[in-house]
C-alpha cells in the first residue's frame, strides 16, 4: 500500500510542482547567453559568408525591424562583427567564423573575440570525426611558467588536428589585432 501511494505522489502533478519550488531559480541573463550561443553556433552551419554576417547582424536588430525570429535588443550584450569566415571544410580544417566585439567598453583591457567552430555537415567533417584514434596532449598551466606544470590526457586526434589547424591559422591575425588595439590581452570565447 505504501509502495503504491509513493509512486502515486512521484505521478501527480502536485508533487511535480513542489519538487521544482525548490529548484534554485536561473537567472534571465544566463538564458539569454545560453540563447545566444544556440543562435551562434546555429548560424556556424550557414552555406555563405553573407549569411553569416547577415546573421550576425540580425542577432541585435529589434525584432520589430528583424525579418529573423532571432534578435536580442539589450544594448549591454556583446555586438560582434565578422573578421573571418571559412563555411568550406577539409579533413581536420573544420569550417568556423571569427568575430570580433564591436561594443566593448574603451577601459576593457580585453580583445574580445568569438570563434564558432561548425560541427558535423560534410564528408571533410565525417573523415575528422572518423579520426577515432587517442592521441596524448599536453597544455602548459597558465601562469606557471617557472615550474613547468602542465595539463595531460588523451584526446580524439582529429580533434586535436583541428584545434592545432585553427591555432596556426589565426596567431597571426590575432597577435596583429591585439597589437593595433592597445589591449593588455585577447579573451576567445569559443
């Protein structure tokens, strides 16, 4: 009888809306990022540049102006412009876009700047993910340059390859952007 009556309270809609009163409440802002990021790497699956920058550019517009059903109005949200797109991908080059924050504050000591990496769309994607092998890496610790300390594991190699293709492909840029902005540091958010 006791067995019936607990399984009874777990089904009733009553006993559902106590268990989420109790659930720690999530924060508007914190949607709104997660949003965001949904619509970005949405828009990372675009067949054109000019789709991508139309996208990027309707993310903000009001949505009484935007023909796009995704636009956020708040002003102090990040406003990016593209500095890089490549929607073709070859095997461990995925296709991804490069943008940069157009509203960032003057005293900001950051570069910040947004790197969308597609996922799987293409044969080039499936030969990457089809990488299957376990390859060892290791990344130093910020910061601790003196002792030497580092982060190891293993990793998916065409992962790796990839993530080594985007590093290569971008230092350049990224180093010459940091230089003519006179900011202390680049923040990627990925």
């Amino acid at each position: 009888h006791y067995y019936l009556e607990e399984q009874d309270s777990v089904k009733s809609p009553s006993w559902k809306r106590r268990m989420h009163r109790f659930q720690p409440s999530v924060e508007v802002e914190r949607v709104e990022e997660l949003n965001e990021a949904l619509i970005l790497s949405e828009l990372s699956y675009a067949d054109s540049v000019e789709e991508v920058r139309e996208g990027l550019n309707a993310l903000y517009r009001d949505g009484s102006s935007s023909s796009s059903s995704f636009s956020l109005s708040n002003s102090s949200r990040p406003h990016w412009e593209l500095l890089f797109c490549d929607t073709q991908s070859r095997p461990n080059q995925p296709s991804h876009f490069l943008a940069i924050q157009k509203n960032s504050s003057k005293y900001d000591d950051a570069l910040h700047i947004l790197m969308v990496v597609r996922g799987t769309k293409s044969m080039s994607d499936l030969i990457t993910d089809a990488m299957m092998e376990a390859t060892d890496y290791e990344i130093p610790v910020p910061g601790n340059d003196n002792n030497g300390s580092s982060i190891r594991g293993k990793a998916h190699s065409g992962m790796i390859q990839s993530g080594q293709y985007l590093v290569q492909r971008h230092k350049k840029l990224l180093s010459t952007l940091l230089k003519l902005s006179n900011k202390q540091k680049i923040e990627v958010t990925l």
